[in-house]
C-alpha cells in the first residue's frame, strides 16, 4: 500500500483517523502499530515476520547494551547487534548481487557457479533496518535509554507514515511523542496541508515525468539520439525530486495528524550552490545518519587530507550501496564522493569565492543530472549509451520524435517542476500572504483561504489522476 493510492487514500487513511480518535489514549499506540502492521502487510503479507523478526531483536539488543555495566562487554554487545542488522540487510538484498558477482570471479578460474534463486526484497527494508541500528547505537552511547514497553519500540520502527520511504527518524526525536503527545487543531490542519502538497508533487509532477523517463531509460542505445537522452535524463531529475520529496512531505503531514513532528528531508537541493551544498539539502535523514554513525566514527575530517578524502570516498560508497544492488549504485555513489573530495581542495575555494552564481548552480546540476542518468540506467552499458547520446556521440536516428514523448502534460510537469524545484516560487507565496498580516486580519484570513483553494485543487486532481489509473509508480522498491 503506498499513500498515492485510491486504497489509502479513500479508506486505510479515513479509517485509520476515525479509530484513532475514538480510541482511548492508553491504547492509542497498540493501535498504530496494529494500523502499521497491516499497511505493511497489505503488500508484503508473509514478510513482515522479517521486520517482526528485526523489531523483536533490536529490542533486546537494546535492553542488553543499556544493563551491561562494562564497556568492553556493551561494546561487543552493540556490535553483535549491528553486525546482525547488516546480516539481515544483506541476506535480503545483497545476496543475489553477491552471487552473481561471484560468479564472474568462479567462472574466470573455471570453478562452477553458485546457484542462488533470486531472493525477495522487503519494502523499506533499508529503513527499517537503518532506524534500528541507530537506536540501538543510541543506547551504547548513552544518549537514550532503552524502550521498556515493546509495543513503543515496534511503534517507532513500523510506524507507517515513514515505514517504507522515511524520512529515517531518530529514536531520540520521537521518544518523548511515543510516550505522550497531544493532537492539536493546528496540527491536524498543518499536517493536513504538507500532506496534500506531498501529494500534488507525487502524483502531477513526478507520476507524469515517469512516463518519458522510463521510456526513454529502456529504450536500446542505438534508438537514443540527443533530444530523447535529454529529455529523459530531465524528466528524470525531476521525478526523482518530486517523487522523493513529495513522500517525504506527506510522511511529515501524517505524522502530524498523530501527533508526531519528523525531521524535513529535503531543503530545495536543487538550488544548491555546490555539491556539498547539494549534500545539505538532499534526503537529510539519510545524509546525517551517514555523518553521525559511519563518517564521524570513521575520524570524519579530523585526520590529514587524504584520510578525510578515503573516509568520503567509503561513505559514498556505502551511500550508493544502501540504495540498491547494483554497480550503477555504487557507481553513483562514487561519483557523488570524488566530487566532495574535489570541493575540498583549491577547487572547492573557487567556486566559491571566484564563480559567479548562476554559473555554480550550472555545474551543480550538470554533476547531479550525470548522477542521476548512472542512478537510474539499468546497468553501466545502458548509462553509457545515454551519455554517448546526450554528448552528441550517436548518429539522428531516424523515426526518434520527440514528440512522441513530449506530450503536453509531460511539458506543463516540466514546467511546474522548474518553478517549485527551487525556494522562489515558495518565497514569492509567502511574501505574497505576509503582504496581508495580522493588521489585516480580513485580508490575511482571505490570503489563507484563496492558498487552503489552491491547495484543494491540486489535491482533488490528483485523486481524479489517481482514480482513473494513471501511471503510479513506487520507486522505493528498489530501496
């Protein structure tokens, strides 16, 4: 079940928010998690018991570190209990790519191949996992204390709103919710309105853009020309934004609506001015969780400049690795790494100091689209037929027309896309409605209303899209 669905959106969610009201405070939590618990079950039916499986490990793991009187024993105690969350993680989702990697190798020295059947990838397993370990490393460090009541502990991993796309929360930021916390009328109408921008963005923008990109992407090498690369590579920078964003802000909505705040996960990163700077606005969750229990622990930038550089290099690497099986992953992943490592240097300083502005953002999204067309080609080969034709490397292939992939909702995607990629079209609505303020309530509580009617729009848009069956891809299977 993903929240862009007419399942969702006209019966789990209604439901969901009925009950939850009418239930008594006490029993509010059992009831999210039994709500979660179904939401994920819904599409992974008899793989939940592995989450179940997780939730219930982590949550001796953490009853153990926290006990333990000794540091050497807490230390192998943490470690044992990371080192079985990576198990489980690879068992599911690296395991295939392992083997077939293997099998180049055996095959070179003429030894049989290993025969693996192809082994199913949890929703949102990356998640899951990554939000336990934390809390788990948490505790060693003292920065919280162990989750008594395990029906808090299975809330705060398997909580639906951000189960299977994040953000990826911090057990210390949401402790004191799953504890106590109040739903207020501010809250729900915030909650409401971040929801139903998320939507907008997913299912106008991002579901549109889908089209061409995954058209385009699949299409053999020698049937790309320049346009058709371009326009691919494009509308997939921009369905990638949209679709992340656009979760992540309905994921920050619904929590709200039970009384949860989450962390934002995107700062409008395609406005950044380096790729450093891309790095500060990007899917935030992800890039402090990195920094926090992987670069930091790792020296960070405390050692020599090559040290620094080797640390980076091994985080993108691990970056790229988390978001799939596959060497265009790590690739990308890599390729993200070298530029930090570059930004560091001389390199770093002029463009800062000596580049003008608008020429920083061309060299941001230059790297980033290059990124983007290794993050979704479908394997090295594929990512190197769109670069040849997006270079110019390929000949006009005959009965390639644009057209037939540039309709017209594609090309108003586009165009909404550009406009609210960036902070200005935000900062213009918010200027605009401080322009009518509390000395004009009248006016102010018209400004509110007319945005609440826009708003509305988009949202009962996207639900005619999402009725009539329009394409609805869930790109974080792959995660």
């Amino acid at each position: 079940m993903v929240f862009s669905s007419s399942i969702f959106l006209f019966f789990f969610l209604p439901a969901v928010l009925l009950l939850y009201a009418l239930t008594p405070r006490r029993l509010q939590n059992l009831l999210l998690l039994a709500a979660s618990l179904f939401f994920y079950a819904w599409g992974e039916r008899a793989y939940t018991a592995v989450m179940l499986v997780s939730i219930a490990g982590n949550y001796a793991a953490g009853l153990v570190v926290d006990r333990l009187p000794g540091a050497a024993a807490r230390r192998w105690a943490v470690g044992t209990a990371v080192a079985l969350n990576l198990a489980l993680l690879a068992a599911f989702k690296y395991a295939n790519f392992l083997a077939d990697n293997l099998n180049v190798l055996l095959q070179a020295l003429g030894v049989p191949p290993v025969s693996l059947a192809p082994v199913h990838l949890p929703i949102g397993i990356s998640f899951f996992t990554f939000q336990s370990m934390s809390y788990v490393v948490d505790v060693y460090r003292r920065e919280v204390r162990a989750q008594r009541r395990p029906v808090d502990l299975a809330l705060y991993v398997a909580l639906f709103p951000q189960l299977v796309a994040g953000p990826i929360v911090r057990y210390r930021d949401v402790a004191a919710a799953l504890g106590a916390r109040r739903v207020t009328r501010d809250g729900m109408l915030s909650g409401a309105r971040r929801f139903g921008m998320g939507l907008a963005k997913k299912v106008l923008i991002a579901n549109t853009l889908s089209v061409p990109a995954d058209r385009i992407f699949s299409l053999p090498g020698d049937q790309l020309n320049g346009s058709l690369a371009w326009l691919g590579i494009v509308a997939y920078t921009m369905q990638i934004y949209f679709d992340f964003s656009g979760y992540s802000d309905m994921a920050i909505g619904l929590g709200r609506l039970f009384g949860f705040d989450f962390m934002e996960n995107f700062r409008h990163p395609y406005a950044a001015r380096s790729v450093r700077d891309f790095w500060r606005r990007w899917h935030l969750s992800l890039s402090t969780w990195f920094r926090d229990y992987v670069y930091i622990p790792l020296g960070g930038s405390r050692g020599s400049s090559l040290r620094t550089g080797v640390n980076l290099v091994l985080v993108f690497f691990l970056c790229g690795l988390w978001h799939g099986a596959s060497w265009t992953f790590v690739g990308w992943g890599l390729f993200h790494g070298s530029f930090l490592v570059l930004e560091r240097g001389a390199f770093g300083r002029l463009l800062e100091t000596r580049v003008w502005r608008p020429l920083q953002h061309v060299y941001v999204m230059g790297v980033v689209m290059a990124g983007w067309t290794l993050f979704r080609a479908a394997d090295l080969g594929s990512a190197a037929a769109l670069f040849r034709a997006a270079a110019g490397g390929m000949a006009p292939v005959p009965g390639a027309s644009l057209s037939a992939y540039l309709t017209r909702d594609v090309a108003w995607a586009l165009a909404a896309g550009a406009a609210c990629a960036g902070p200005f079209a935000a900062a213009l609505v918010e200027r605009w409605r401080a322009g009518w303020g509390p000395d004009r309530p009248l006016r102010a509580a018209l400004a509110g209303a007319g945005a609440d009617a826009v708003l509305l729009a988009l949202v009962v848009a996207s639900a005619e899209k999402i009725a009539t069956g329009a394409s609805n891809p869930f790109i974080y299977y792959r995660f």
